[in-house]
C-alpha cells in the first residue's frame, strides 16, 4: 500500500495537470467563437459560388474547354488533408488520417500523393512512408487563418494541376464544423470542378424536372472561367480551413473538458485512499500506545 507522502504527491500532481486542462478548455473556447463565426460567414459565399459556377459550366458549348474543367485520365490522385498542427483534441486527427488510409486503400490501383497542411497529417503518413508530394505546417496552430494563406496552397494546387500536368484528380479532406460535440469528416472532389449535371442526374426520372436559369453573358465564357474558376479553388480550400479550425477548437474543448472531469474524480479517489491510510496509521499507532501500556 502506497504511503501518504507517495498519495499526497499524486494528489497535487493531478491538481496541476487539472489546471491546463482548464486553462486550455477556456482558450479553445475563446477561440472557437470567433472561428465559428468566420465559418458561418464564409458558407454562405462558397456554396452559392459553388452551385453557380456548375450551372454555369453546365451551360457552356461542348466546343468549351478549360484546364480546371475538363475531364483527363483516372490514374494519378492528389490528396489535400487537413489536419492540426497540435493533438490534445480527442478524435480529431485520428478520424482524419482513418479517412485518408480508408480512401488510399479503396484506391490502391492509383498513383495517390498527398499535400498534407498540417503537422499531425504530414508526420503520420511520413512514417508510413506514403508520398508526400508537399506540406504546410503551422496555418491551423494559430487558431485563425488569412485567405492569403489559403490562396497560396490553392495556387500551389491549381500549379500542380494545371502546369505540371501529373496530376488527373485532386481530392480534400477536413473536418467539417457542426457543433462543439460534433465535427463530420468530408471527403469531396477538388478538381476538375464538378458540373452542375452531373448533380442533376441522381434525381429520379420521375421526380419534376427543374427550372433551369438562364444566364446572359455580359463577356465570352472563356474570360468569365479563366477569373471565377481559380477564385472557386480559392474559396473551397479557405472554407475548409476555417471549417478544420473551428472543428479542431470544438474537439480540444470537449475534450479538456472532459479531462477535467476524470482528473476531478481521480482526485476524489485519491482523497478517499488518502483518508483510508491516515486513518489505518492512526489506529496502528493508538494500538501500539495501548499495548505498550498494558505491557507495562
């Protein structure tokens, strides 16, 4: 049975980390209300920039052709994964580099590289030496994220795809943001930007067909795509960041709060064993009073 001095360190040792854990809950807290609302803010923007462009793809003459349109081979993938820079965030990362293996080993017949933002992505798949074609390490520690910092990974992106031409298709997963308790893991097709028809086609046959928009085009579809489809990269990778930032703040709160917790019922215990010895060692010493006593 431990002594008192050995429960009594325990004891404040736990006491210590339990101050982190809460200190570190109120700073996640702190910081994911103001990722939040960037998140709710940017949403809006990208899903509808999202559904025009497609439609507006959809309309365009089969003659069109643009890089980050047009279809090419299905051999070589690039797999954009965001993950944090730090872990002390639950299931965050795990969940994350689970989608990415689930993903690889679905399409083991590929060329798969990856382009990993974030630190706990690169050195998980660094050490199962799966190829990783570039990284960006430290845009999600800070807690906040500039589109400027999104714009150089989209170029960086787009410079692979369309300049370097070895790649045929570019995929992205993050964590999507839904609540503090809940983040969903999206994997979703980067580029070539998808078409509005190919949506449509899922529907039923029978389901009512829908009204399509028309557009008037004020200047030639090649100039309206070569500006809005760079821009459309652009937004889904800066959305994702600041929905893989929020949900990396969400996931750290819930999860210092919950350390808090066990550490507050360790300390119970731990108070309660505590007792139990001082209690044991006080009766062994009245025992041997007694006896010495009546041994005299």
């Amino acid at each position: 049975m431990p002594n008192l001095l050995d429960i009594r360190r325990r004891i404040k040792s736990v006491k210590n980390t339990q101050q982190i854990t809460k200190a570190m809950k109120m700073v996640s807290a702190a910081k994911l209300k103001r990722a939040q609302d960037r998140v709710v803010t940017a949403r809006p923007f990208a899903n509808k920039m999202t559904e025009v462009l497609g439609k507006l793809a959809q309309r365009t003459d089969e003659d069109f052709h643009h890089p980050l349109l047009d279809l090419r081979g299905d051999k070589r993938y690039l797999l954009v994964l965001i993950t944090a820079d730090k872990g002390l965030c639950g299931a965050f990362n795990t969940n994350l580099t689970k989608a990415a293996q689930s993903f690889i080993a679905e399409h083991s017949d590929k060329q798969i590289e990856i382009m990993a933002i974030g630190r706990k992505g690169r050195d998980f798949f660094r050490n199962r030496r799966v190829p990783i074609r570039s990284e960006y390490v430290g845009l999600t520690g800070k807690g906040r994220i500039e589109f400027s910092e999104a714009l150089e990974v989209a170029r960086a992106v787009i410079k692979q795809y369309v300049d370097e031409l070895e790649i045929d298709k570019v995929f992205l997963i993050y964590n999507e943001f839904k609540s503090v308790l809940s983040q969903r893991v999206v994997l979703e097709q980067l580029l070539p930007v998808a078409r509005a028809e190919e949506e449509e086609q899922q529907h039923d046959a029978k389901a009512q067909p829908r009204n399509l928009v028309d557009y008037i085009y004020e200047q030639p579809p090649e100039e309206i795509f070569r500006k809005l489809l760079p821009r459309l990269v652009e937004t889904q990778i800066f959305r994702a960041l600041l929905e893989s930032v929020a949900s990396e703040q969400g996931a750290r709160m819930t999860a210092m709060d919950s350390a808090s917790k066990n550490a507050s019922e360790l300390i119970d215990s731990l108070t309660l064993n505590m007792n139990r010895v001082r209690q044991a060692a006080i009766t062994n010493e009245i025992i041997e009073v007694v006896s010495g006593a009546a041994a005299l």
